[in-house]
C-alpha cells in the first residue's frame, strides 16, 4: 500500500471519529438539563466515556501522521546535523586551546 494510501486512510479515520464527536455533542444538546448535576444518567457517563475513547483515537491517527514526517525529517537532516556537531565541537575544541594558550 502506497503512503498516500496510508494518510487517505487516517483522514477517512478522522472524518469519521469528527462526526462521532458532532454526534456526541447533538445528543449532549438534545439530553442537557434532564438529570441531576451530581447524578448524570447512564447514558450521559457513556456519552462522556466515548467522547474520551474518540479524542484518543484521534490522538492516535495524529501521531500516526506526524510520526513518518518526523522520520523523513531525520533521515533528511541527517548528514547536516552531524556536520553542524563536528563543527560545533572543532570550535569548542578551538576555543579551549585558545583559553589555555593565554
């Protein structure tokens, strides 16, 4: 499976998780006011049970996204991330000599 597959696959996965949360919010909407504060009904705690299930699903698909771009970015940087260290530790090593020659 193509990567472009992969992410058409997550966005399909997040739209569908959004509208579970818009549904979630419409019945919260529909019910609010009809119990208790302190005493909510089954429902109402199911409701907010699935809610949580929801965001972290969605959390997931986040990082599952956000994951392969940081990857790319590491094995892109790379070679210039090492380069950018040896120099910063030629010049520490530099200046460390200079300190000491005085």
């Amino acid at each position: 499976m193509a990567c472009t597959d992969n992410y058409s696959h997550l966005d399909a996965c997040s739209y569908a998780l959004q509208l579970k949360l818009e549904e979630i919010e419409a019945q919260r909407q529909r019910h609010s006011g009809k119990w208790l504060e302190d005493n909510p009904l089954d429902f109402a705690l199911a409701f907010g049970d699935f809610e949580h299930e929801v965001n972290e699903a969605m959390l997931v698909i986040r990082y599952m996204k956000l994951a392969p771009s940081i990857a790319n970015a590491l094995k892109t940087d790379t070679t210039a991330i090492v380069q950018f260290t040896i120099e910063e530790e030629r010049a520490a090593h530099d200046r460390e000599i200079a300190l000491n020659s005085n």
